[in-house]
C-alpha cells in the first residue's frame, strides 16, 4: 500500500511539474510587446547607437549588468530572428526553472525536509500564479535577483557551508536587480565565524562599483537608480502623502527605518524565514509600488506554505485579473492595491505569529553558518 502512495505521489508531482510546465510556455508563445519589454528594446536600440547608459536611458532603474544581457539578448534576437520580448521572456522562464531546483535544494539540504516534501516546495513555487504572471506576462526580471538570493541561502546554511560564494551570490542578486539591498544585513547579522564581515562588504563593494565606469555621467546614474522610487500606486505608507502637513519624503524614510530595523532584528531566525519576513516588510513599507514586486517573497513562502502565502496568492492572482496593467478583465469586485497590502500585512501577521513554534530553533539561532 505504501509503495502505491509513494508511486502516486511521484506521479502527482510530475504531473504538476508538467502542467506548470506548459502554463508557462503558453504564456511565453503568447507574450506580446508591453511597457516593461519596450522599455528594454530602447535601452539596446541606444547602447548599440553609442548612447550613454543612464545619461540617454531615462527608463533605466539598475546596475549595468541587466543592460549587458539586454545586449546579449538583443543580438541573440536579430540573429535568430526571434521577437526580443520572447528572447527576455524564455530567458526569465529558465531562471524560474532555476529556482524551482534550488528551492528544492533548499528544502532539502538547509531545512532537511525529505526529497518528496523538497519537490512539493519548489511545484508550489513553480506552478504559483503570481511567479507564472510576472515571468509570463510581465517579463520582469525580478525573479532572477530572488534566484541569485535563493543560491546565496542555500550555500550558506547547508551542511557545508561557502560563506564566499554566497556572499557572492548576494552580490550577483543586487547586481541583477537591487529589490534584495536589506539581505546583505541579514546575512552578516547572521553570521558566524572569521568571515562574518563578507557578506556585508562583498555585495555592496561590487554593487557599487559596477557603477565606476559611469562616473562621468554620476548625476544620472543617482537620479535613475538610487533616487528612484518606483510608481506611486494608492498603495500602503504612500497614502500618508496625501495627509495633510506630511512631507513627501516621509514615507521614504519610515521605509528605510522600518526595512533597516527588520534586518538585525530577523537574523535571529532561521535564514530562509528572516528573509521571507524581511520581503514581507519591505512590500508592507515600499513608499513606492508595481505589480510585479508582489513576487518577492514567493520563492521563499512556497517553503512554508500556510494560510498567510495562500491568501497572498489568491489576492495578488486576483489583481492581476482585472488589473489595467494585467489582463483587464471586466470582472466586478476584484481586489485593489488596498486588498493586496492588507493581505501581505496579514501573511507578516501569520507568520509572526508562527515564530515560537516553527522559526526559532533552540540550537541554531543563526541561519548562516561558517
């Protein structure tokens, strides 16, 4: 009887595999040009025509890596003759087939949950709908930072730790896209042992320097990255600009307070649930918002499941719906910005609440070992 189970567990996983699968190359064969994937064909069109990264790319907002690859995958495009967009998009596709492994190599070998259990984390991050829409419809890269940040948690806390070599895949998550800028403190605070200091030093060290070669145009290289605050969606702590007597800069600075403090204060978990944590007070907080940030402490929460992630998914798919930047669909009642803070205050709120129980460990306070 066992054996059978065991067979048809093993299928079951296969079959959500295969069907996540094919969702997501249906939505990659569909994928048409929008905002997101015109804004990188102008950022190629102007680097291969001699412009100035940043002095001519106004809708460039990271590091200079992301450019680099937009070359590449331009290049890549006109050779081949494939449509830029879906170059990007299969591009994205198999960084999430990437991070479904190392879920799965995170489940097993840092939180040392058995091979079947492991695979049923990563089909939940697989098969998520917001990871499916943002990789599928938004061909946003964000997911690309979180596998570079879920490689770093996973070299850090299994059984032989590599202390550089995460450190260093922190510092290739911040260089993809800096939505992980507070893990770097979570990882040092963490830590134990002579090399503590290098996950603090190393990923901002590179961070900043691959900003050198642009030093000549450093105004616009502040003014489009470090200066950049994302849209102003009617969303969370932005509305406390529309209070009277609030300066503009308020929600800013409460951001920062509350990101930086939330950073020391979680790296006495577990690494894998300090960063989930970290993810949610930053979407609590973010003075600034798009939708395709909602896919931040997906990879994360798909190790733990729970009400909170389930809720959160069904909110953030529900937006995504009728949203205008979605797939606009006329569909009465759907959640807004409002509903989608509230659930992620509510999944922070259900995982706080599970701190004594499952994310506080007697022997290991630290998430990060060597």
């Amino acid at each position: 009887m066992s054996a059978a189970i065991g067979s048809a567990g093993r299928a079951a996983l296969v079959a959500g595999f295969v069907a996540a699968a094919a969702l997501r190359i249906g939505f990659l064969a569909s994928l048409s040009p929008n905002w997101d994937t015109n804004a990188y064909a102008e950022v190629a069109r102007t680097l291969d025509s001699g412009g100035a990264l940043y002095r001519d790319t106004v809708r460039y907002n990271y590091s200079p890596v992301w450019a680099l690859l937009l070359r590449v995958f331009a290049r890549f495009s006109g050779e081949g003759g494939i449509p830029l967009h879906r170059v990007v998009g299969g591009f994205l596709l198999l960084a999430d087939v990437a991070t479904a492994w190392i879920v799965f190599r995170v489940a097993r070998d840092v939180l040392l949950r058995p091979r079947r259990t492991a695979a049923g984390a990563a089909l939940l991050f697989f098969a998520n709908p917001v990871s499916v829409f943002v990789t599928g419809f938004h061909a946003q890269f964000d997911g690309l930072a979180i596998a570079f940040l879920m490689l770093a948690i996973w070299l850090a806390g299994r059984s032989r730790p590599q202390p550089l070599a995460s450190a260093g895949a922190l510092a290739g998550s911040l260089l993809v896209k800096h939505v992980t800028a507070f893990h770097p403190i979570l990882f040092w605070r963490g830590a134990k042992g002579s090399r503590r200091l290098v996950f603090l030093l190393l990923p901002y060290a590179i961070f900043g320097a691959s900003f050198l070669p642009y030093w000549r145009v450093r105004g616009a290289v502040f003014a489009h990255v470090f200066a950049y605050r994302s849209m102003a969606e009617d969303y969370g702590t932005a509305m406390l600009r529309k209070l009277p007597g609030i300066p503009d800069w308020a929600p800013t600075v409460l951001f920062a307070a509350a990101a930086l403090t939330a950073a020391i204060a979680l790296a006495r978990l577990e690494l894998t649930r300090g960063s989930l944590l970290l993810f949610l007070v930053l979407l609590v907080f973010a003075p600034g918002m798009a939708q395709y940030y909602f896919v931040w402490p997906i990879a994360l929460g798909s190790l733990f499941g729970g009400a909170g992630y389930a809720v959160f998914t069904l909110v953030v798919s529900a937006f995504f719906l009728g949203s205008p930047d979605g797939l606009g669909l006329p569909l009465e009642h759907l959640p807004g910005w409002h509903g989608i803070w509230f659930a992620t205050v509510f999944w922070l709120l259900w995982e706080i609440r599970l701190l004594p129980k499952s994310a506080l460990s007697p022997n290991r306070l630290s998430g990060v070992k060597g």
